[in-house]
C-alpha cells in the first residue's frame, strides 16, 4: 500500500458498505479468544465510523451479524450481543452527528438489545451527518423473500397487478429503501465472497477485497480502498451504474 494516497474529496462514495471479517483469526494468530477478537474489531467499528463521516460519506452499512451466526456456540452469541449492547455509545453518534439505522430480523434479538437499539435510533433521528447502517440478524435471501411476500400480498389483495412489477417495486420492499445502493462494498479478511450480504443491492457496486483482518483495518486502508474506487471511476469516467 502506498504511503501517500490521493483521494478527491469530490468522488467519496456516498454509500460505503463492510464485510467485516477476521475477528476470529486476528485472535487465533495472538492466542487470544475470538470474544477478545470481536472486543477490538468493535473498536475498528467505531475509528472507521469516525474517519468516513469525516470524508463526507453519506451512508455506511457495517455486516455486523448475519442469520447464518445464529448457528455458531451459544457462548460466542451471548458475547457478541453483549459487545453489541455495549457498544452502542450514543456519545459517539452525537459526536460526530451520525445517524444511526438498523437492518435485519431484529424480533431474533433480545428485548434489551431491541430496546437500546431503538432508542439509538430516535435519539441520532435529528442528526444530519452521516447515516451508519447495522445488518444485524440479517441475510439478503431472508431480505429478498420477504420483499418477495409483501408484494405477492398486495397482488392477492389486488392492491398492485403483477404486470406493475419492477425492479423498482422490489428495490422499495427491501428493508434498505431509505438509502441508495452501495457504490463501494469492502471485504476485510481476505475472502472473496459476499457472503449472503446486499446481494440485489450490490449488483452494480464496486467491489474491494483485502487480506487486513478488520481489527487492523484503519483510515489507510479505508483511503486504499477508496483510491481503488475512484481510480475506477476516473479509468471508464462513468458511475459505478453505468459501467456493466
């Protein structure tokens, strides 16, 4: 990675999403728990939140848990929703006037949990800055089908005709409507997969790979990921859309 990068303050994207891998790897090289792994990835959470409203990104979407986590050892569930339940610092959001929103299944979630999380919401609701974005308890199948539910009720209640169907008809049933798709999707860990995540959403975003383990992804390697993007941009001279 280069030392100095150039970033065009005029060409942030405006919806960054993460998949946030390697907590567990980053503590199994150390000899420390994957809970210690997860405890200072939520602190990677809050110096990317801090350092992109900074660039004047409009919306970061943070893969925080998935549907498929449900499936992992009980103990590392009940750490993850107590670092979760912990690490909703509504200091920080006020901070730095970050709005806070969350996407998901969220009746999986314990009532404490669901209660910090929407009080999180309506107490950042005024803030005009940046809006972070939770995927917690989420999958985009169960995102997908569930779209795919609403719209088939309003057709049997003949509320909308099937012809009237559209992409835009669905794109409005995900529970992302309030905010364009990702222009920019960044994968920590060195995986190479989407992993169940914004699959409709990303199907035109550009699409960042890197070996750092997210407890050491910091502003460098979020402005590497960002030059990729714009570098991109400024290759075709065209918008993520319009580049197929």
């Amino acid at each position: 990675m280069s030392d100095i990068l150039e970033i065009d303050p005029n060409r942030i994207p405006q919806h960054i999403a993460i998949i946030m891998d390697g907590n567990g790897r980053w503590a199994k090289q150390r000899g420390l728990s994957r809970s210690f792994g997860h405890k200072v990835g939520e602190e990677t959470v809050h110096v990317i939140a801090e350092e992109a409203a900074r660039l004047g990104v409009k919306f970061l979407t943070l893969y925080t848990f998935s549907m498929e986590n449900w499936n992992r050892p009980a103990e590392e569930i009940e750490a993850l929703m107590n670092l979760l339940f912990d690490s909703i610092e509504e200091e920080t959001f006020m901070k730095n006037n970050i709005s806070f929103q969350v996407i998901g299944d969220l009746s999986l979630l314990s009532d404490p949990i669901k209660l910090r999380l929407k009080q999180c919401i309506e107490h950042t609701s005024t803030n005009t800055g940046m809006c972070l974005v939770l995927a917690l308890s989420y999958s985009s199948q169960w995102e997908i089908t569930e779209a795919t539910r609403q719209i088939a009720e309003l057709v049997k209640k003949g509320e909308m005709n099937v012809d009237e169907i559209s992409k835009e008809t669905i794109q409005q049933h995900l529970s992302t409507s309030f905010m364009p798709n990702p222009d920019l999707l960044i994968r920590t860990g060195g995986e190479c997969r989407l992993s169940n995540f914004l699959l409709w959403q990303c199907a035109y975003s550009e699409l960042y790979f890197c070996n750092t383990f997210w407890p050491d992804f910091r502003k460098a390697e979020l402005e590497e990921a960002i030059s990729y993007y714009q570098n991109r941009e400024r290759r075709f001279g065209k918008t993520s859309e319009q580049i197929s």
